[in-house]
C-alpha cells in the first residue's frame, strides 16, 4: 500500500485533487465539474444512475450529498494501492483495503479502516469475505473508472500481500436502497441484525447491509431465487 500521493503519475495526482477539493467544498456542482470533465462517464452505481449528482444525492443518508462528500473525502485521504501495472486493467485504487485481505489488518491499519467504516461494517465484511464499501478507481491517465460500493462474495478481487500483478475485473452487482423500519441512526448502523436480514429478505434480498440515517443500503444485493 502507498500513502505518498507524490509518486502518482501527474494525471493520476490531478484527478485526485480536483475529487478532494470538490468533497471537502460541500459543494455537490463543484463535484458534477469534476465528473463531467472526466473522459467517460465514471460507473457509481452496478445499476442505472441518471444523473450523477442526483444519484449521488439519493445515495447519501442526508439527502444533500454531503454524507456521500464526506465518505469520498475519506476515501480518499486513505492509503492507495496501485494494481494491474501494464495491463488495460491498470488502477490507482482507494482505500487499499478494497484490495487487500482484511482477515490480516495490523492493529494500526484497523484503526486505518475505522476511520471509513464502522465495527458493524467491517463485521459484516468479515463474513462476505471481502471490501464492499465504496472505493475509486482512476486510471493512470487521469480517468476516473468507479466511485462505487458493493462486492461479489469472492476473494479473487484481493490482492495478496506481494501485491503481485494481476487481471481483476470488477464486479457487476448492483447496488440497493431500501428503507426498513426499525432500523435506527446509529443503532444498527453497519452491522447485520435481526431487523437488518428481516428487512432484506422481505425486500427479496440475501446480503450484508449497513444503514446509515435510517436508510438500509443493501450494499451486496442480489435477488434471492
């Protein structure tokens, strides 16, 4: 893992910066600017987005966008890996721990990793096997390819600890919103519970989920058959 921001390639620090002051503006335009100069349209969402911003906005727990700023600032601030060197798959990935295995975090790098998520979260990650909470990806021109949650119930997006170069393809599962009584701010948030699978499987869904602000986010939907 990198935390040096000064040995990415120009274009690589470039888009970092401009998603950093956009975060911490507060300004959700500010952040479409930076969007909307990107080469291509960068994947928020393993489903239909529509607007950036206003998905963005629907996405965050306060319903302004700034929960979601917040989450990207601290991303961000996060160490980076850089994976899939000289392959179309090349990326700058925050936070590192999108691909490492977090079943062997150091005391200081859990410390690390609370400072995105919660107890509840990593818990549940723990049980998926995997990061899905929300991490970016940019390319080393510039582009900026995801800034998404979710994940499959694989390790093969994991990196080993020689960070070995190697072809991953991203995981094509959408994400989902749902609200769920009894689900309260703080209580519940990112941990599995009794309400938490009760609300999922009503809503048609096996998953890990956390909530924030009342909202449950089934972060790793898929439908239950």
């Amino acid at each position: 893992m990198l935390y040096n921001t000064a040995v990415l390639p120009k274009p690589v620090a470039r888009m970092h910066d401009q998603l950093m002051e956009a975060a911490l503006s507060g300004d959700m335009e500010r952040l479409r600017m930076v969007l909307e100069s990107n080469e291509m349209p960068p994947t928020l969402s393993f489903g239909e987005t529509g607007d950036p911003i206003e998905f963005l906005k629907s996405s965050s727990g306060d319903g302004e966008g700034f929960e979601i700023m917040a989450i990207l600032a601290d991303v961000l601030d996060a160490g980076f890996v850089h994976v899939d060197a000289g392959t179309p798959q090349e990326m700058y990935v925050w936070p590192y721990f999108a691909r490492y295995p977090l079943d062997n975090l150091r005391p200081d790098q859990k410390v690390e990793l609370f400072r995105i998520i919660t107890a509840g979260d990593f818990a549940a990650m723990q049980e998926f096997g995997a990061w899905n909470f929300y991490r970016v990806g940019v390319g080393p021109d510039g582009t900026l390819h995801y800034f998404v949650a979710g994940g499959l119930r694989s390790r093969s997006n994991i990196i080993p600890q020689t960070f070995s170069s190697r072809t991953v393809q991203l995981p094509r599962v959408r994400t989902h919103k749902i609200e769920c009584a009894g689900v309260k701010n703080g209580k519940e948030r990112g941990g599995k519970s009794p309400q938490v699978d009760a609300c999922a499987s009503a809503k048609g869904f096996d998953a890990a989920a956390h909530s924030r602000f009342g909202v449950l986010r089934i972060a790793l939907g898929r439908p239950v058959h």
